[in-house]
C-alpha cells in the first residue's frame, strides 16, 4: 500500500482557497484558541472550510435589513425542508410538527424532558456523542447503555445488549449516522431497531445531524421512514455540520404527531430561545443553492478519510479503527500504544496534536480510544 501525496481532490485550492493556520486561528475560533498556538486542533467537529459563496451572499444581503425578531416559523424553509425529507422517507411531515430550536442539542434535552419523567431508562448504543449522556444524566433518568460491537469491518449493534437494555426503559435516542463510529445504520438494522421499539414501547428521539455527510451510494433512510413508528419518533437535525455553520445557532424537532412535539414544548416553555434571523437564512440558501458546495465537500472529505486510512494501515498498523461511512469523525484505538492510559495527554504535549477523549463518549470502556477530526483542508498529520 502506498500512501498518496496528497488527497485525491484537486480541487481544493480553487474550491477552498488557500487556507493557513495562521488564517484559521482568528481570535474568535474556539477550535484553533482553546489548546493554544502550534497545536493541530482535530478534536471539536468543525470544519476548516470557508462557508459556501451561496450562503455568505445571503446572510450579506440580509444584513442590509433590519435584525428585528424572526418570524419564527419561515414557510419557504419549512417547505425546503419538507421536501427534503420526503426523500428520506418522511413524507407528509405537517407544518405543526416542526419545531425551530437554537441546535441540535437544546432538541435533544428538550426530547429527554418531554418524553421521559426522573428515573426513567433511556437507552442509547455507545460509544455515543456525549451529550446523549449529558441529557440523560442532568435531567435525572438513567443511561441503558449497550455497547456497539466491533466487528470485521465496522461497528455493529449487539442486539442481545440492546434488548436487555430496552427492558424497563421508556426512550431510545439513536444516533443516526452514529457518532462517532461513522456507521449509517443500513435497511437491515433499522427495521430490526423499529420491530424492538415496538416491542418495547419505547419513544424514540433519532439525531440525524450528520445525514448529509455520507460516503455510501445508497440514499438514506430515517428511522421514521416507516409509518408504524412516526408517531413515536422525534427527529432532530440541522444544517450545521453539513455545511459548517456551527456559529449561527439553528436546529428543528420534526414529528408527525403533532401532539407529541406539543408535549415536548409544554415541558420546556421558555427555556429553548429560539434560532436568529441569520440562521433561518442561511439554513435556507443552503437547502436550495448550497447542493454543489456540498457535493464538492462531501467528496473532498472521502479524500481526507481514504489518505487517513492508508495512512493508518501503513503506518501504524497497531491503531483499531474501521473506515467511516459518514460523519469527517474518526474513532481511533489506541490501546496498544505505550502511553495508551493518558493518551489524549500524551499527544497533546508530545505530538501537539489535540483531540477528543474517547472515555467522554464510552465512560466504561478501557480501550482508550480517542475522536479525530479529518475535516482539514490538507492530510491530518499522523506523529503518534
């Protein structure tokens, strides 16, 4: 095996632009300020890519107006979105079954609080973005954690785990793609996943942030795709990662039970704010100018993750990993590694290279592993 020179995209300059440390690392960057001069920031999921032409055009004519209130309820983003998610299989979505939110996560806790009541099992597959755990924790339920198995190839759900987690439990969040394992959860395995939801009678909150971030051919599926479960799901998404937007703050629960979402915003009545008047813009060009860009990124981030895996297997051979299908987030093990008990210390000080402990995502699991972010505008250095 032969590592490439470079990532396979050639595109990058003239896409891009020429992108340096010393441009990333502006004073507002929480990615390039928070561990400080010299270090390669792979730990938060942020790009390093500019925001598409499309959307900073929008959000400069939009400033030339006035930043009163939003509306609010934008009907031509609802619409935009509406039709993006019949192509996903969640068709008829009605409009009072949508719900703005700041992000993704202020949905996640709101879903925890409204679907749930303090001592109740909420189920979750881990290792899981940590604010799964944070959500359930803070609000007083208990984590029904079963452990995702590592096999061959890729990650797969242990069902015997799952469903003794599921017994007693009230709510399963499902991460989907899953972070930060990077599997996108294929027809097989949802349907299994719908089949225990019902058999259990379990509500279901489905974070599907990272959807358009994927490296498969088949187009994807949300888990409320099938109608038996609609009525108990409650979506949540964004645009923030797909075309890397994370500072202008905007999310959605979406449900086709209208009651369901009402439920939910009865439990949390003033707590949630709402999105800006820039963020409803820039969702919205995204969602009808923002497809090349995106398809450009998507691309680009292929490249970065097929020369981060040759890397790897020539290398450093010894690192447990298995290839992302979506998401630019890389779930690395590096127990062999003789520093393996403080890891993330170790490459921060040693290698100057700063990511995301892997216990925040799994607490029990002692393998040491550690997320890294491959969504860099050149190959992520590999000094371990």
């Amino acid at each position: 095996m032969t590592i490439p020179d470079s990532t396979p995209s050639d595109f990058s300059h003239e896409f891009f632009g020429s992108l340096d440390p010393q441009a990333l690392a502006h004073p507002d960057s929480i990615k390039w300020q928070h561990y400080g001069e010299g270090v390669i920031p792979m730990w938060i999921a942020d790009m390093d890519f500019p925001v598409a032409p499309p959307i900073l055009r929008a959000l400069e004519d939009r400033l030339t107006r006035g930043l009163g209130y939003p509306l609010g309820r934008d009907d031509r983003l609802i619409a935009d979105l509406q039709t993006k998610w019949a192509s996903q299989g969640l068709t008829d979505v009605p409009a009072d079954g949508i719900h703005f939110t700041p992000s993704v996560v202020p949905g996640l806790y709101a879903g925890v609080h409204g679907l749930t009541e303090p001592g109740d099992r909420v189920v979750t597959m881990t290792p899981i973005y940590h604010p799964f755990h944070l959500a359930i924790n803070d609000l007083g339920r208990e984590v029904a954690a079963a452990p995702l198995r590592e096999g061959d190839t890729r990650w797969e759900i242990d069902w015997d785990a799952l469903e003794r987690a599921a017994e007693g439990a009230r709510l399963l969040m499902l991460c989907h793609p899953h972070n930060p394992c990077g599997r996108v959860w294929d027809a097989d395995e949802l349907a299994r996943l719908r089949e225990l939801v019902l058999a259990h009678d379990l509500y279901v909150i489905s974070d599907e942030l990272h959807a358009d971030l994927r490296f498969t051919d088949a187009p994807f599926e949300a888990f409320a795709a099938d109608p038996r479960v609609r009525d108990r799901t409650l979506t949540v998404t964004g645009p923030c990662k797909a075309f890397n937007t994370a500072g202008l703050g905007i999310g959605v629960m979406v449900t086709h039970d209208p009651e369901l979402l009402a439920r939910v915003q009865r439990r949390v009545a003033g707590l949630g704010g709402h999105p800006s008047a820039l963020s409803f813009t820039m969702w919205r060009v995204a969602l009808e100018d923002g497809g090349p860009w995106l398809a450009r990124t998507v691309e680009y981030l292929r490249g970065n993750r097929d020369f981060m895996t040759a890397f790897l297997r020539e290398r450093l051979p010894w690192v447990r990993f298995t290839v992302p299908e979506a998401t630019y987030l890389a779930w690395l093990d590096l127990r062999e590694h003789p520093e393996a008990g403080r890891i993330q210390e170790f490459l921060l000080e040693e290698a100057k290279v700063a990511v995301h402990n892997g216990p925040t995502f799994a607490p029990a699991n002692r393998a040491r592993p550690i997320r890294a972010s491959f969504a860099s505008t050149s190959p992520p250095a590999g000094p371990f």
